[in-house]
C-alpha cells in the first residue's frame, strides 16, 4: 500500500569518458542541431531544397489543432495507469454502448435484443422521425468521444446506426426497470444474471452514450401522461447496484440536464455527503494541483502542509496514515453508523447516511456501513476514472473515500477488526481498496483532510504514544498478552516474595 521511492547516488557507477570521446559526442550534437535548422529552413540532409518552405510545415503539424480545441470531450478512454491493475473492471462483459468496444465479437449476441427493443420504442408513436433526429445529432455527438482521429472509418461511417440501436436499446431498457412497458408486454431481458450483467456494463466510463441523445429520444415517445423526469429513471435504474445509497439523494433534483454527459455522471451526482463541505477552492482550476498517491503522497502530508512543523521525536514513525490496527492500539474506538440500503427498504429510508459521511469524534471513527459485491470493485473504479479524468468534477468523494480506505485497510487484520464492528465482512476488502488506490490522485481538496488531522493528532498524544506501544508489544495477540500478564504477575510475586524476605515476614 505505501509507496517508497529509494533514490541512491550512481556518480561513482557512471563511466569517465575521454576527451577524444567528449569531443566526438558534442560534434555529433553540433551535426544534428544544424540538420535540425537546415531542414526548417527547407533543405533536406542531402543538401537539397525541398519544396516546403519552415511555414507549411508547421501548418501541416499544426493542421487539426483549431478542431481539436474546439472537442467537447466527455466520454474517455481509461487512462494507462488506472487501467493497469485490473483492465477487465473497464470492458463490458456482454453488451457495447457508444463506439470504444463495438468490435469485440464477444458482444454480439447481444445486437438481436437491441433490435427487439428498437422496435418497441419505434411503437411508442406513430409517425416519429428517428432516423433525421439522429442525424442531426451525429456530428455533435461523436465530438464526445476520446480520439476520435483514430476511430476505426468503418464505426465512424455506421456512427448514426451506433446512435439509433444503442440510444433506443438504453431508453426502452431503464423503462422497462421502471415497469414502463406497453400494456400487454412483458420484460425482453428477464431479470437475473444476464440483467445484473447489463446493467454492470452499462455503468462503464468506456461504455457510454451522451446524454442528450438519450434525453432526446427519451421526449420523443414518452407518454404525455407520464411526469417523472429522466434522471430519476435513471436513479431507480441503476442506485441499487451502488454499496450504499440514501433516500434523500434517489429524491434530489439534478438540475439541469443540458449540463449532464452521460448516464454514470447522474449517479455520480446523487452520491455525495450528507452535509456537504463547503470548499476553500474558489477557482475549480486549482483542482489541478495535486500530487501523486503512487509517488509516496498521503493524507498526512496534505494536512501537514499549512500547519507549524511538528516535532519529529512525537511522530508515531508513520510515513503515512495508519491503519486500523494501529489506531486501535492508540485508543481509537470504531463503530458502524447506518445501514446497508438494500433497494430503500421500509426500515432503512430514515436513514439518510452517506457512504462518505466518515467522521472521528472523541476517540470514536464513525464509519458507514456499507456493502461489498461482485460488481463493487468495477463500480468504484470507474466512478474513480471518471472524477480523474474530468477537470470540472470537484470534490472527488469517491477517490478520496478509496485513498482513505486504502489507507485504513491494510491487512486482514484490519478487515477483521472492522467486522467486528459490522462495518464490513469480506476478507477481500483489504485487497479490492489497496489495488483501486493505485495510481489516483490526491487532491489537494482532500475531503477527509480534517478527519485525517484529528486522527493524527489524537494518536501523537504522549498518552496515546504509550498505549500504542505498550498494546503493540506487549499485548497485540492473545498469547503474548497472557504471557505479557504472566510475566506482570511474576514480578510482583518476586518482588513481595522479597520484600518479606527483608522484613522477617514468612
């Protein structure tokens, strides 16, 4: 989990050249600098004049800038670093959506169900126009993805068709989890593993469409009788596959829906705190200055970095945050605040806890209960992916809840611990946060930056440095604890036994 960058002196490893050497190399630098400026100047190496003076060339480099500036891109490629610990968690696993994984021929089959759901959603009404409204959104929309110079020509060229299947297969679908089906139909997909996999699928950052395709088609055939507003579909749709969701964010408008890219930002809108903070960022540019977790950045260094200096002779020796165990042994009390929403279950919808509400107060770490699946991990990644890769995205509750986990969860003991508590129950918890923690960044609007400093400074109290230590060495298992008694009670005995001695008692 922690990251150490060792960096070792290799003066004495680097070989001494001789002057001839030193020579030759600074010639042969001398040699391309001017091939370098001879060929701007328009002379190619052989002497020669080319025929393309310095300024066409740079206007040849230079030639899509002005439409690349001009992308609004919204739907991105997993970037490298957080897409090599797991790839998989990003590729859909039976259906394609948008343009990024259409020729995997593993997700065919999946194109007789999108054509079924197509004509359902063309019986809606009579007499629309899909395939004009499509057009007329094709250049807008295809601006939304990531690289598009370097799209297959046969997927640009069938975009509109992507568009229509694609965009009318995901409206008839979250209507049909809404029970919106026509009278007298029944569910195309049935619900069980196959649903539960679309729907996986179709909360990928890879596997998306832009939303104002589907808002569009969505106004198209809704029933004038029907009054519920999209992004609530949506919310109905897909909040139950998320490890813990409140009643209050399913209910909460989301504004405006022109502003909305695609459907895993309408959930990532209703997953917030439950008392939101207000920032100290009041220009979202600064968001861009932050550091790298995977480069030895951690919590402590973000809270430290405003505060006076701190005596190195009262620091726990931790490099980063502590974990579990260790605030244990420093008096550090944990408890499970609210439930696992389940689908809002009757007895759970006056519980209006966040998965990000973590709190530590007078000794005690207030941690939300929540729930761990098969699914949870491909989830929270690309929550993850897409609060890194968007600028405008500010705070990251979902980055900052894992890199604080990460921190927390180091080891089964630390899961163990935290069961105890009720707070989670799978052995596999440790593992899931400390490979999602790698590669992300901390802000430097670190959500748990108070959290963090209240736990540091209640671990560095002289009082709490003692107990640590002493429930560490002498008491951190059963056996060594019995011994450590043992021991205790040995001394004690001797040292009476002794004192009799002295004294003429017998």
């Amino acid at each position: 989990m922690a990251h150490h960058i060792e960096i070792t002196q290799m003066d004495h490893q680097i070989p001494h050249l001789d002057q001839t050497s030193v020579n030759e190399i600074e010639e042969g630098r001398k040699v391309d600098h001017l091939i370098e400026i001879r060929e701007i100047n328009g002379e190619d190496r052989s002497g020669m004049t080319t025929n393309k003076p310095a300024n066409q060339i740079i206007d040849e480099i230079f030639a899509d800038i002005k439409d690349s500036s001009s992308k609004c891109c919204t739907i991105f490629k997993v970037c490298v670093g957080l897409n090599e610990s797991n790839p998989d968690a990003y590729k859909p696993k039976v259906i394609s959506i948008g343009s990024y994984h259409k020729h995997n021929p593993e997700l065919r089959f999946m194109e007789k169900y999108k054509l079924r759901y197509l004509q359902r959603f063309l019986c809606r009404k009579v007499g629309i126009d899909v395939e004009s409204c499509i057009r007329e959104l094709e250049d807008e929309a295809l601006k939304c993805y990531d690289d598009i110079e370097n799209l297959d020509s046969d997927i640009v060229a069938k975009f509109s068709k992507i568009l229509l299947l694609d965009g009318c297969f995901l409206i008839e679908f979250i209507r049909e989890s809404c029970e919106m089906c026509p009278e007298g139909e029944g569910w195309i997909i049935p619900g069980g593993c196959l649903d539960n996999q679309i729907r996986r699928d179709l909360l990928l950052l890879e596997n998306q469409l832009p939303f104002f395709v589907l808002t569009k088609l969505h106004h198209m055939t809704k029933d004038e009788e029907d009054k519920i507003p999209f992004t609530k579909m949506v919310k109905k749709t897909f909040l139950p596959c998320f490890p813990k969701m409140t009643p209050a964010s399913f209910n909460e408008s989301e504004g405006n829906a022109a502003e909305i890219k695609h459907l895993l930002q309408v959930l990532h809108m209703s997953c917030h705190p439950s008392v939101i903070k207000t920032t100290s960022l009041t220009n979202p540019s600064m968001e861009t200055e932050h550091s790298w977790k995977s480069l030895c950045c951690n919590p402590l260094q973000i809270i430290r970095s405003n505060d006076k200096p701190i005596d190195k002779d009262h620091l726990t020796g931790h490099n980063v945050m502590p974990n579990a165990t260790e605030f244990s042994e420093s008096g550090v009390s944990f408890i499970k605040v609210g439930y696992i929403n389940d689908y809002l279950e009757k007895e759970n919808r006056g519980d209006n806890t966040s998965l990000f509400d973590i709190k530590f107060e007078n000794g005690l770490l207030k941690i939300p209960s929540f729930r761990v699946t098969d699914e949870t991990e491909t989830l929270l990644r690309n929550l993850i992916a897409y609060e890194q890769q968007s600028s405008h995205v500010c705070p990251r509750y979902f980055s900052d809840f894992t890199i604080f986990m990460d921190y927390l969860i180091d080891s089964d003991k630390d899961v163990s611990l935290l069961s105890r508590k009720g707070i989670g129950e799978d052995k596999e918890i440790a593992t899931l946060f400390n490979k999602i923690g790698k590669a992300v960044n901390i802000s430097s609007d670190f959500h748990y930056k108070e959290e963090c400093r209240k736990l540091v400074h209640h671990c560095e109290q002289p009082r709490n440095l003692m107990k640590a230590s002493l429930r560490h060495n002498y008491f951190n298992t059963p056996w060594v604890g019995a011994s450590t008694l043992a021991a205790v009670v040995l001394l004690i005995l001797t040292a009476m036994q002794t004192v009799l001695a002295f004294t003429g008692g017998v």
